[in-house]
C-alpha cells in the first residue's frame, strides 16, 4: 500500500469516524470481506446490491407502504440474480475455455512425442533392414 493510498485512508476515517467501525468489522469478519471482494470483483453485482440497500434504508414516501417496498424489493432481487447468474455464467465459460486450451495443448505435446518416436522407430528399422541386407 502506498503513503497515498495510506493518507486517504486516514482522511477519510477523521471525515467519517463511523467508517473506522465499518473497517474493523470487516478485518474481523470473513465472511463481510468475502462479500466485499465479490462486489469488488463484479461491478454490476455491486450496483444491485447498492439499490436494494438504498431501499431498505430509504425513507420515501412511496415505500411508506409495504406493497410498494415489497415490490421494489423483487424487483432489485430479481436483478441481483440475473447479475449473479450472469457472472457464474461467465466464469464458468471462461474456466471451460481454458480446459479445452489446456487438452488442445496436451494432445498437440501427445502427437508431437508420438511423431518424434515413430520418427525414431522408422530410422532404427531402416537401419537394421542396412544390417539385414
């Protein structure tokens, strides 16, 4: 970590006291820096997520009823999971890609080593057929 990187730290905790408390329980608890590595790692994910936070804490009058919140609830629910399936989605492909990578190079190292041994098979049985004759 830089002096920079370490003095906006140290700004931004004297600015917001209550920011201190949020670092230290998310030094404290795995699981809080699981879920902040994932929302790091996919920004869309991070953007539902934030949305449905917004809803929970917003004290909008239209979600003073809770048909209304229970709604934009599922619907910010609803987004979270097309983002999640989404993101599985994708590294699942990306993990299949590499596989398929990994076995092309595996059977172009396999018929290299085989080329090489009937290569070396036919000099040896053109040589004994020498000594033969």
């Amino acid at each position: 970590m830089t002096d920079e990187s370490k003095n906006k730290i140290a700004a931004a905790i004297e600015a917001d006291p209550k920011l201190e408390e949020a670092i230290v329980r998310l030094v404290e608890n795995p699981e809080l820096r699981v879920i902040s590595e994932t929302l790091s790692n996919n920004p869309e994910l991070q953007k539902h997520v934030a949305a449905l936070l917004e809803i929970s804490r917003s004290e909008d009058v239209a979600l003073r009823r809770l048909d209304a919140a229970e709604a934009r609830l599922i619907d910010a629910s609803r987004n979270i999971t097309h983002a999640t399936l989404q993101a599985r989605a994708s590294k699942q492909a990306a993990n299949v890609e590499e596989q398929v990578q990994a076995e092309r190079k595996k059977g172009l190292q396999k018929d290299q080593k085989i080329s090489s041994v009937s290569i070396r098979q036919q000099g040896k049985s053109r040589s004994r057929s020498k000594d033969i004759d």
